[in-house]
C-alpha cells in the first residue's frame, strides 16, 4: 500500500514540479491534499473520509456559499447542483 501511495504522489509531483525538481518540497502539500480529498478505488472513499466521517470543506465551498449567501443563487438549486458535483467527483 505505501509503495502505491509513493508512486502516486511521484507521479502528481512530476506533473507540477520545474524541469531541475529543485520545487518538489514546495508542492508536495498541493500534491499531498489533492490525495487525501480524493476517492481511493480501494475502499471507495477519499482518506479524509475514513479519517473523519466527513466529506472536507474546500476553498470552492466556501465561495459557492458566500455566493448564496449573498443571494447571487437559488439555495436549494445551489444544493442540489453541488450534491450532483460531488457525486461526480467522488
């Protein structure tokens, strides 16, 4: 399992890290966060998950919210449409 986790997180860091991977350290949060929200084939669900019972708060929440809250959305329309992208992306 940890070798998979250490291919996993080689490969994301590949893809954003400068062509002398002198960076790595300074995206390894970016890479590792990206990790723990995501959906894991192996349980079907994302570490955070299993860590907390909970689905994690994202910066993009927090903005969609603030957009109802301004009244700039349906509330229930804002609700609905985020059940169905979350569903989607887990």
């Amino acid at each position: 399992m940890t070798e998979r986790l250490n291919q996993t997180l080689s490969r994301s860091l590949e893809k954003l890290v400068n062509k002398d991977q002198t960076n790595w350290d300074e995206k390894l949060e970016t890479v590792l966060s990206a990790y723990r929200v995501s959906k894991q084939k192996s349980t079907g669900y994302s570490p955070f998950f299993m860590m907390f019972h909970r689905q994690p708060l994202l910066p993009i929440d927090f903005e969609l919210l603030q957009k109802v809250q301004d009244g700039e959305s349906d509330v229930e329309a804002f609700i609905d449409n985020m059940m169905l992208i979350r569903e989607d992306v887990n």
